[in-house]
C-alpha cells in the first residue's frame, strides 16, 4: 500500500533511523525498506535498516537486495569513506556506473551505529534528481540515527573572538589549505560590529612568493547575488521600484518562456530560485564569445518551467541576472544595460561600504594584487589555470561576476549584522528592504531556505545568513551570525577551496560555542575523497584521446541557438573548444559501449560530449542539469 508522505515530517526506517520525508513523494514500505518515489516517478529513494554487515560494501549489497530482489546491484563506481557525525560511528559514500544514454544517478550512503546500518540509496533519472535537490538534501542532511540528540547552541552566547580564538580559526585555514592543495585563502572575522582579523594564508599563484592578504582580488562569483539584490532594496528605499511589483510593468520586453510565468514573476521571484526554471548554466557556458547583457533577456525568453510556481528550490543564474540588470535600468534607464548597472553597484553599493577593489572591470581585477585560478590536471596535480573561462559570466554579471578582497567583503558583512549600516556609521539601506531579502522562501535543506539572492539557516541552533560563490578557480562564502553579531568571509583560488567552507564553519562554530571538534577530520577525510575521485577519473580517461575516435570527428559542429564545437589540432594534439570551455581531447569508453569526449584541461569545470550519429551526420551530445544540446556537424 502506497500513502503520500507527508511534508518533512520525522519518521522511522525501522529500527534505524529518523529523518525528515520528502514533501510530495510517495512512501513505499517494503520489508526492511522505506521506499519514497518522486512525483514524477521516475526517481526513487530508498531508506534501508541493515541489522548487520562485516562493512559498508555489504551493508549497501544488502540493501539493494532489499530494495530491488530481483535486480542485482550495480557495478560500484567509487566507494569513499565520509567523517564521522550526526551520531553515525561510520559514514561511507558510494556511486555506481552509469551510461550517460541512462540520464541517470545511482548512488548509496551507507551509515553505521554501532553493529546497525542505514543505508540511503537513490536512484533514477538525473534530471529529477537535479530537480528535487532540496528534498533529496532535506532527506539526507536529517537522517540520524534512532534516539540521537543532535549538538544545539541554541541559548548559549558565543565567545568573543579574542586573538587566542582567532589563531585557532587562522591555523585551521593554513592546515586545511595544505591538506587540500589550495595556494592562497583570504580571510576576515568581524566580532561586534568591527573588523577583528583580516589577512590571508598562502600564496596568490603558485611558484610566485607573492602572499595573500586582505587586499587579494578574488572572483567571489555568485556572491554578487546578494549584492545585486542590496541594490534593489535601495532601490526599493527611493520609491522606484516595490517588491510585488510584476516585473513586466517596470522593463516591458522582459519575457520567460511560459506566458504564465512571465505574468506571474514579481520583483522578488528574480532572485528567489522559485519561479520553476531550471539551472540552465551550459546555455551561456557554451555560448560563443560578445554576447550583450541583453543576452540575458534573450535566454530567459527561451526558458521553461520545469516545476510549479513556489513549488521547488531551484537555482537559475540568468533570473538573478536579470534582477541586477533591471536595477541598473531603472537607476540609470539612458545607458546601456551592463554599465547602468556596474555605475548603479558603484554609486550605491561599493563606494557607500567603502568597497574600494571591489570591480566588475577584469582589466583592472587581473592588475596588481589578485589571486590567480588553480586546478587540478588530468593527472590530479594541482597547477594555475588561465582565467579566461571566468569571461562566460561577464554578459550575465548580476548573477556571479564580481571581483573583491577579504577586507571589502568584510565591510559588506558588516551591513548585514548592522542591518544597513556602511563602516561609516552611515545609513547605506533602510533595516525593512534589508532583512526583506532574508525572508525564507523555498526550503533548500534541513532547516535552510532561500530568500531572495541569500540563504537564510538554522545551524545548530544558531540562525545564520549566508551565500557562497563558484567559478573556475575560485570558491568564497560569506557567513553572517545576527544574534551573536559575528561574521567570517572565505576567500579561496583553487577549485578544491569548495572542501574547506563547510569545515571552516563548523571550525568557527567549534571556536565560539565550544563545539564538539569534528572540522578537523572532515578536511581529512575530503583530502582522500578527492585524491581518490582524481585518480578514478585518471584510470577512466584515455589521455590523449582514442586515435580511431579522434580521426572521425568532423571539424565543426553547430547546435542552433546555443553556439559551436570545433575540433582542431593544436601543438599536435586534438583540441575541442565549445564556447567559454577549450582543452585537449581524452575519451572515455562508456560501460554500454558509447564514447565520451572529455576535455582534459585542469580545472573541475569541463565538457563532456557524447559522440553519436543522426540523419546520416556526425553528432556531439552535451548534457546540462536538465537539458541536452545536440550539436551536429556542418560539412
């Protein structure tokens, strides 16, 4: 018998565990099985009691028996240990094989306490699984195991942050930059409405003696959002625009694929990532080179919804994008689109916060004391990487273009926790339009929401405002404490700089509320996690790429509206370039016999292309979150 689950409300799988159901979802008891299959039905997830096992391996053999009997498990792809916590003695994560023609995820996360295992495995159409991110987080992030207490904070007053407790925090960084191969970080602490520390670790490049400190120029990436949208809230103090205002009435040619939702999408819904767009990243990624802002318009005009209005969390760059620029049109509506809105930022946000190196200008960004990008090759070293990747974002800028230091951020941090003030004392945006942004909207995670361009979350017991940024290189986040009036900023130049944010927060609520201390070994275990998915990717790859392949591609191919792949020699290797992405070519033999084209140049962001054929011509594949590009030959 199948019975709706209800929304995040705490159940049991068995004896094991308990966790928050996934709103929506179908509940399936089967044996030692709970069963919660998405609306769409195409995507399971399947909560298993294992009562006991010799190791994770044949726990998760053992609840795939359980879940599918009559299917044997599949073939494990990388099999990866996980910290400890949550009161789990043992935490391990499994992915199994899939062919990209399955469009599908196939995954296990295997938990044990003491002699008894949960297992949570998912699996079903990537698609879905990209769509229903925040059930599926909301689901794993509250899984403990049965009578578990979690650590609070709550009620307890944080400890300031004296010299003592900021070393701890500045030796965590150093010792978890080594441990993961990030060159520089910048950071800054503000305790009590002033700044306490700011400086950085490491170095800007790597092979320079270059350090970084506070004034580094980092790509802080979707940072932007929160900014973008500070510039609304003034905007909103002059009376020009109002948050439920239908955007349509304030910039006329603003259309989204749907009729429906281009009526129905206010002010608010720019920035909210709930109006139902999916993430449509590789629509400008791979687009060629000069696109205008405008070209933001352009897109959203040709995007659908994939879930209903306010159902889902689910990011879109091109939405917060076009909020950012509407700020800029309505602040200065005689100028072009991309420069009313770098003079709005300038005139109403950085020069007010006093954000002197803060630019959208990557001339003046990549001049003097700026951190270079770095990656790791094919072969998991790590290495400086160019920056011209990083340009994809410049038509879109509003959503993730912006370049700052560990000192400006902090003066940003600072007007969260003095809700609107600049470091002059002086009113930069009224409290109302400020905290506006802060309001929950769609749940992201187990007690996490999104407002509008910041989460909003409960952490440990402790509310916490907060938003990171991703680009190629680069990875920074900003944490806000209200309550506590403490704020920390991150800033790193490495790809891998992703592992150290989550533990740098743990590390800094360990550091103020006497924490149980788990930070260390998350950066451990993150440490041979990656090494390991390097290596894999490595025994998987065909570097330079297969010769019988690589001598049957055509130069060109085109996907009409997104842009064009070539294939070129260059220093006697095979070279694919697709818009803002370019390396040499590998190939990667699939387990159903395909063949994947892989661009191997250092750098977690690349291109994975599946070659086929259609009507007689050559054809690439190139698959977004929820989307495809067939890109086909031109003869």
């Amino acid at each position: 018998m199948s019975v709706p689950a209800q929304a995040q409300a705490s159940t049991a799988a068995s004896a094991g565990a308990t966790y928050s159901e996934p709103k929506d979802w179908t509940a399936k008891p089967q044996g030692a099985a709970t069963i919660y299959v998405s609306p769409e039905k195409d995507l399971n997830v399947a909560v298993v009691n294992v009562a006991s096992a010799p190791d994770a391996k044949a726990a998760a053999a053992k609840a795939w028996s359980a879940y599918k009997p009559d299917i044997s498990e599949r073939k494990i792809h990388l099999l990866t240990p996980a910290a400890p916590g949550d009161g789990w003695d043992e935490r391990v994560q499994i992915s199994y094989e899939t062919s990209p023609t399955e469009k599908m995820v196939v995954s296990a996360l295997v938990m044990r306490k003491d002699d008894a295992w949960t297992v949570m495995i998912t699996d079903g159409a990537d698609a879905t699984a990209n769509k229903r991110y925040a059930a599926l987080s909301i689901l794993q992030e509250s899984i403990r195991p049965a009578g578990y207490q979690a650590e609070t904070f709550a009620g307890k007053t944080a400890h300031s942050l004296t010299p003592e407790r900021i070393e701890l925090l500045r030796q965590f960084v150093a010792d978890s930059a080594r441990t993961l191969d990030v060159p520089g970080v910048g950071i800054a602490l503000i305790d009590g409405g002033k700044v306490v520390w700011e400086g950085g670790v490491g170095v800007r490049a790597l092979g320079s003696p270059e350090p970084v400190d506070e004034h580094t120029k980092f790509m802080v990436a979707s940072n932007t959002k929160g900014m973008a949208t500070l510039l609304l809230s003034t905007l909103a103090d002059d009376g020009m625009l109002d948050w439920d205002t239908p955007v349509t009435s304030l910039y006329p040619s603003f259309r989204l694929g749907s009729d429906e939702t281009t009526k129905s999408t206010l002010v608010r819904h720019l920035v909210c990532a709930c109006t139902g767009l999916p993430r449509r990243d590789y629509a400008f990624i791979l687009a060629d080179a000069g696109a205008p802002a405008t070209d933001t318009f352009r897109q959203l005009a040709e995007s659908y919804p994939t879930s209903d209005f306010g159902e889902l969390f689910q990011y879109n760059n091109l939405m917060a994008s076009a909020a950012g620029y509407l700020g800029g049109a309505l602040a200065y509506p005689e100028m072009e689109l991309g420069a009313a809105f770098d003079r709005a930022m300038d005139e109403r946000i950085f020069e007010p916060l006093a954000m002197v190196d803060t630019t959208f200008d990557f001339e003046k960004a990549m001049s003097g004391n700026w951190a270079r990008p770095h990656g790791l090759n094919v072969d998991g070293q790590v290495e400086v990487i160019p920056n011209d990747f990083n340009f994809t974002v410049d038509p879109h800028r509003p959503a993730g273009g912006v370049w700052s230091t560990a000192a400006d951020m902090a003066h940003y941090v600072q007007l969260e926790l003095s809700k609107g003030l600049g470091p002059d004392g002086k009113r930069v945006v009224s409290e109302e339009n400020l905290l506006e942004r802060r309001k929950r909207g769609v749940p992201v995670g187990e007690n996490s929401w999104y407002g509008m361009g910041l989460f909003e979350k409960i952490a440990w017991g402790v509310p916490v405002v907060t938003h990171g940024g991703t680009l190629l290189g680069y990875r920074s986040n900003f944490f806000a404490l209200p309550e506590a009036d403490i704020g920390a900023v991150i800033l790193t130049n490495a790809d891998s700089g992703s592992a150290m944010i989550d533990p740098f927060f743990r590390r800094l609520m360990e550091v103020l509320y006497d924490g149980k201390p788990e930070a260390a070994a998350e950066i451990a275990v993150i440490g041979t996690r990656i090494k390991a998915q390097s290596a894999k990717r490595r025994a998987e790859l065909t570097v330079p790429g297969d010769a019988t392949v690589l001598a049957n591609l055509a130069e060109k191919y085109v996907s009409p509206g997104i842009g064009t792949i070539t294939i070129s020699e260059k220093n006697g290797t095979k070279w694919i370039k697709a818009g803002f992405v370019e390396g040499p070519i590998a190939t990667d033999a699939n387990a159903d016999g395909s063949i994947s084209l892989v661009s191997a140049a250092p750098g977690a962001i690349g291109l994975t292309a599946l070659v086929g054929e259609a009507d007689g011509k050559r054809t690439l594949m190139v698959r977004d979150a929820q989307d495809e590009y067939i890109y086909t030959e031109v003869r």
